[in-house]
C-alpha cells in the first residue's frame, strides 16, 4: 500500500522571530558604530581613540541590544501567557460560550455553521485552548514570542555588523579613514539589506535603498557634528 504524498512547505513566516532581530542587530550595529567612527575623526581623534571608542561602542551596543531585546519580547511573551490564562479560565468556566465564539470565527471566514460549529467541537476535543490560541488571540508556535532567542540574535548580530567598521578603522590609514568608513559602511549595508530581502523573500531594490539612505543619513549628521565640534574645542 502506498503511502499519501505528503506536500512539504517551508513558509518564510517561521523566520520572522529570529530574522527581525538579527537584521535590526546588524543594521544598528554598522550605523551606530560607523557613525560613531566617523563623528569621532571627523573632531580630529587620533587613531587610538577612534579604535578605543569603536570598540566600546561594540561592546556597550551589543550588550545594550541583548537586554533592550530580551526586556521588550519578554514583556510580549508575559502578555500572550496573561491571555493564555485568562482564556483557560474562560474555556473551564463557559466551555459552550467559547465553542460558539470559535465556531463564529470559522463562520465568519466563510464555512457554513453547521461544519464551522463541527469543526469547532473536533478542535476543542482535541485541544481547545491551542485552538483558541490560534483563531482567537493569534498566537501559534511560528508568532509567539522568545525572548532567548531574539536577544542572543540581535547582540550577535550587532557585534558582526559593528565589527565591520572596526576592521576598517584597522586597515585605513587616518587621512582616508572617514571616507573609507563612510563608503564601505554604504556597502555593507546595501548587502544586509539584499541579504535580508532574500532571506525574507522579499525583493531586493526597496530594502537596499531604505537601508543605504538611512546609513547615509546617520554618517552624515555624525560627521557633521564631530567637524563642529572638532572646530569648537
């Protein structure tokens, strides 16, 4: 007897806890470090300065993305467990109330009501809370939050990103080192964003030029204040 082909799919929607936070690392960690590098030489800082502060700018930034990441998912995380709970207790308090209430959400996306209240009893059987959780709330194994997982992400991710700009500052010599942090920094974040849009399967020229002229942006503006403040002291 054959066995029933079974059609594999790997939705891109499963990356989205992960790849959210390892691209805001990366793309942080390349912006605030360059700009810090470039604002820094542009006030006239010797070498050893530029690295000192690039360094410790990678340092206190991935540390500063681990906790800012953990803190915020873990606050999503405490709200889906508070519905999770109220909506058990609603499930053993007025276990018929809910049936029709997920029988009225199968309805209203189209199914007639009596398969949607059948439909409804076959999950609720099965398990009416992962039921509820998913047609009510919208939380589901792929969205729910962890916390772990998109701190450990976004510190990784960030120092990689800002240690791009460090091995610049390495390997320019200092008359050069603003131009050649501001133009390398262009480019790697045009390849994060093309990156990104792949991974994402998204395409590629929106993401590049959103992530490029934002960069730009932010090293213009720190260039601009290390000059003037280079100027004033």
């Amino acid at each position: 007897m054959k066995r029933p082909f079974m059609h594999g799919e790997n939705h891109l929607v499963a990356r989205i806890g992960w790849m959210r936070a390892a691209v805001l690392g990366a793309n942080d960690g390349i912006i605030s470090t360059a700009s810090l590098i470039v604002g820094v030489a542009a006030a006239g800082a010797v070498k050893g300065d530029i690295l000192i502060a690039a360094v410790a700018g990678l340092v206190a930034g991935a540390m500063s993305m681990a906790a800012g990441e953990f803190v915020s998912v873990s606050a999503q995380s405490d709200t889906e467990q508070a519905d999770l709970a109220r909506e058990k207790t609603e499930l053993r308090e007025a276990p018929e109330s809910e049936l029709r209430e997920l029988a009225d959400i199968y309805t209203a996306r189209g199914l007639d009501p009596d398969l949607a209240r059948q439909v409804a009893v076959q999950l609720t059987a099965k398990d009416a809370l992962g039921a509820h959780a998913r047609e009510e709330l919208g939380i589901s194994d792929t969205t729910k939050a962890r916390p772990v997982q998109a701190a450990l992400a976004s510190a990784a991710m960030f120092a990689i990103g800002a240690a791009l700009p460090v091995l610049i500052v390495l390997a320019a010599p200092v008359p050069a080192l603003v131009p050649a942090v501001a133009v390398s920094t262009l480019g790697f974040l045009a390849l994060l964003g093309a990156a990104s849009a792949r991974v994402g399967g998204a395409g590629m020229m929106k993401p590049v030029a959103r992530v490029v002229f934002w960069g730009a942006v932010a090293l213009g503006v720190t260039a601009g204040i290390g000059a003037l403040f280079g100027t004033i002291v």
